[in-house]
C-alpha cells in the first residue's frame, strides 16, 4: 500500500508538478504535499471514467459523449505547435501577476519558456475545455486568465460562430496571446488587458447570457468566489462554469466546497484538476467525482 502511494505521489509530481523538469526546484514543500495528498485522494475515490454506473442520464451523456470525445487532429497540432514554440522561447518579459503568482516561478521577471512549461492547461484538458465550448459555450464564452491562450485556442477553435472574450492581467503576456492567435487563424477571440475588476463589464456582452465560463488566473479563495458569484448572477441554466486548479491549495479548496453548496447549484463535476459547475433545471443535486 505505501509503495503504491508512493508511486501515485511521484505520478502526480511528474503529471502535474513538473519537478522532474524544473531544475531550480521552485515548487513549495507545503504546496507539493498538499497537492499530491489530495491527487492520491482522487485517485482512491474518483470512479465513473466510462460513465458506468452513473444513474444520471444528463451526467452519463455528458461523461461519454463530451468528456471521451475526440477533436480535429489539425485543431490539436496546431495548437501543440504553438505550445512547442513558446517552451523554446527563451525571452524574458516582466510579469505583473494580479493574482496569487506562480508557485514555480518566484520572480516578476520570467522566461517564457518557463510560463509556457508550468501554465497552460496540458493537452489532455485542452481537449476537454474544446469539448466543452463545442457542447455549451454558444452564443458567449468568458476566460478569466488567457496566459499565452493555449485554453482560450482549444475552446474558440471547435465553436468558430461563438464569442469568446479572455481576461488578461499583464500587458506583455496579452500581446503574445494576441500574436498566437493570428498565426491559429481565430478570429472569434477579443482579448481584454488589465485586471479582471475592470474589464469584467467588458467581458460580458449586455443582454446576453454566457454558455461557457472558465476561471484561471487567481488562486486566492475571495476573488474566486467573487467571481463565481458575479457569474451565477448574471447567468441562466444553462450556464457552466469551469474552475481551473481547484486543489491548487487549501484556500482553493475552500473556495471549491463553498461554491459546491452555492444557491441555484444543481451538479458539480470534480475532475481533480478542475471543477465543473452546472446550474441546470430539472436535476436533483448531485457532487460527482469523475475520473478523467
């Protein structure tokens, strides 16, 4: 038993720590702990990966059809590629980070090689979150977070008649967004620059009601949950919401169970790396841990 959460703890440092490949070991301790202990957790609880078993007809259509469906392969290489490009770009830009930071790089002054190994969403969940838009995010999708927009190119690539506007909080992370952007070919992706206080109006279009809400890009447990709330105000039932790294930390943790037992919640969706909101009618409440 101690071998096999051993060997689950080095699976999840490699999968999702990258430890192996950051050689000034800027993970923290606590952090790293933390993570893993929650990784072999769900590991030990999570079920349902072929929706076997799942007596929800809504959840099991949504786990077979949408979680185990499969994208273009050009969306897939073209997007890898840019991925490819950045991890050899040894540029350094100053970051203003108007989140928590990151808990691999310390400094505000980075590599964009170093950003674009620890902050893009891997492919695996890419493709999820381009499944995702596909299946809801018509006619409106809203990023907190865009980073270098590995995210925000997996979810406008399958829904090219779909809005999406992306949040972003530094100046020089944006303008590489935007360039990666032009050489995918997507123009359904307006980019908005500063923090996610001021441009929120920006972001929601009047009137209209968005399918798709992806939260990335702060890790503090307040802004979290202010966020989660100005959605769920302004959102109708058939609005999701995607919560990136919600075992992040203690204080994301926190955040996630709280927003599990928010009003007007009717399913939650935890993946682990991510948390998946729904607020549909006619559902009876149901928290699924899904392995994916």
């Amino acid at each position: 038993m101690l071998l096999c959460a051993l060997l689950l703890l080095e699976i999840y440092c490699e999968k999702y720590l990258f430890l192996k490949s950051n050689p000034n070991n800027l993970v923290t301790t606590d952090m790293t702990f933390f993570s893993a202990a929650k990784y072999l957790k769900y590991t030990i609880i999570s079920k349902h990966k072929y929706g076997y078993g799942i007596h929800s007809p809504f959840v099991f259509d949504l786990v077979t059809r949408v979680f185990r469906n499969k994208i273009d392969a050009d969306i897939v290489c073209c997007i890898e590629k840019v991925r490819k490009k950045l991890i050899t770009d040894r540029r350094s830009i100053v970051v203003n980070d108007l989140g928590t930071g990151s808990e691999k790089l310390k400094s505000n002054k980075r590599k964009v090689s170093d950003i674009a190994r620890y902050s893009p969403v891997p492919e695996k969940y890419g493709i999820l979150l381009s499944n995702m838009a596909a299946e809801f995010g018509n006619p409106l999708i809203v990023e907190f977070g865009t980073s270098f927009g590995i995210s925000t190119m997996y979810m406008a690539s399958t829904c090219s008649d779909t809005t999406l506007n992306t949040m972003e909080g530094c100046p020089e992370i944006s303008q590489i967004a935007i360039a990666n952007f032009k050489e995918a070919g997507l123009n359904n992706i307006n980019v908005l620059t500063g923090s996610f206080d001021e441009k929120w109006s920006d972001a929601i279009s009047a009137g209209i009601k968005p399918g798709l809400v992806f939260i990335d890009g702060n890790h503090r447990k307040e802004p979290v949950l202010k966020y989660f709330n100005q959605i769920s105000e302004i959102s109708d039932n058939k609005t999701v919401v995607i919560i990136d790294d919600i075992y992040f930390s203690k204080e994301m943790e926190s955040a996630w169970n709280e927003i599990k037992h928010s009003e007007n919640v009717t399913l939650t969706i935890d993946i682990f790396r991510m948390g998946i909101v729904f607020f549909r009618e006619g559902i009876s409440y149901q928290n699924y841990t899904i392995r994916y």
